[in-house]
C-alpha cells in the first residue's frame, strides 16, 4: 500500500488516478469484477475512500476506464495477430474462420477484459453519472469503429457491416464469459447428472464456434 499526500499539481493528479488505475488492474488479476470493493481499492492504493472519489466518482467509473484502456489494447495488439493469422489471398469462408480464430486466440490471456466485457451493461454502466457515461459510451464508439476497421481490413466483402458485426463480437465475448463460468451450484449439477454436461460450456471452443458463425451470417446477409 502506498500513502499519498495531498497532489497539488495535475502532474500529481495524474500519478493518483494513474495509482487507482493500476491498483483495480492488481485487484482484478485475484478476483472477478464483482468482488472489487472501493473500501478495499481505497485501503490498498492508500488513500482515504472520499480522496478515490475525487478522481473516479464510484466504483463502476473507475472499471470503465479500465475496460475503455485494455480495450484499446486488445484492438492495437489484435492487429498483428490478424496479420499474422489471416491468409489474404484465400477464399473469404476461409478467412472469415480464420478471422475467428484468431480474434479468439487473442483472448486468451486477457480475462480482465474479457470479464469487464461481461460486466459492462449490467453492472459498469450503473452507478455512473450522464457525464461518465457519454464519455465511456464515445469512447466505446471509437473501439467499435477500430475493431471494425480490422474486420474490414481482412474481410473487405464486409463493407458497411463490419460495424454491426464488430458491435456484435463484443457482446458475444462478455455473455460467452458470463456463461462459461457456472456457478459451484451448476458444477456440482454437472457432476451429479452427466446428462447436463452438454450445457457445460468451454469459453474458447465456443466462442470461436458462435463468432465463426456470425461472422459467415454477416457476410451472407445483403448490405444495407
């Protein structure tokens, strides 16, 4: 834990809101969003709960950043494994799975996201004033446009759906989380009643199964 005093200048300011950012990141790397409490974010950056306050007005404020940055991230580092993983010259049936692959591969170490994307709707975008959350939500429109820039990039028969579909992928990414991970009470159903198994679900084998799938439905539907 680290004491602060009193930031006088927004260079210091910024070192602040920069500490409670990082200090939610550690958090979220031992827990899942919904366990993230501001009295314990408050009680390991330092500072007192009203002086967080003054840098994130809650809790849920301060996890949109967090999604809005690694976000960001995922879609810059996304472009190179797209690069890497989509064979330019093949047909688009082919690329549209790759595309899917490799979106999901590029999942694969970034639970934080993938749980804040799950987060976003029902819990994030609460508690959150008009002004916090016009500026997630812009912000959020420029992650779309990007990601969708990628899909074009690779599958250029998209045209104007590749907005939709973009939109779509990270929908599909937080509600394919939510459900991949049961309950204790689902598991112990699971393991009574083999026949319930089928509804166990892996995250990455199914999600790149739903995204493959909407990616090929997107490109057979007509532009607009």
């Amino acid at each position: 834990m680290t004491t602060f005093q009193r930031a006088r200048s927004e260079e210091q300011r910024e070192i602040r809101r920069r500490a409670i950012l990082d200090t939610a990141v550690a958090m979220l790397d031992e827990m899942p969003v919904g366990a993230v409490s501001l009295n314990e974010l408050s009680r390991r950056v330092g500072l007192a709960k009203s002086n967080v306050l003054r840098y994130f007005e809650s809790r849920e404020a301060v996890l949109l950043q967090l999604l809005d940055d690694a976000w960001k991230q995922w879609t810059a580092d996304l472009a190179d494994h797209l690069a890497a993983g989509v064979d330019a010259g093949a047909g688009v049936d082919v690329r549209g799975e790759q595309f899917a692959s490799v979106v999901v591969a590029s999942l694969a170490e970034r639970t934080m996201l993938c749980d804040l994307f799950s987060a976003q709707a029902g819990v994030l975008e609460h508690n959150v004033s008009a002004d916090v959350a016009a500026r997630y939500k812009r912000a959020a429109l420029a992650n779309v446009d990007a990601l969708a820039d990628l899909a074009r990039t690779h599958l250029p028969e998209l045209g104007d759906r590749a907005e939709g579909l973009a939109r779509s992928m990270t929908m599909m990414i937080g509600a394919m989380w939510t459900h991949a991970r049961p309950s204790p009470a689902m598991l112990a159903a699971y393991d009574a009643d083999p026949s319930l198994a089928v509804l166990r679900m892996d995250f990455a084998a199914s999600l790149r199964e739903m995204l493959a799938t909407l990616t090929a439905g997107t490109l057979a539907r007509p532009t607009p």
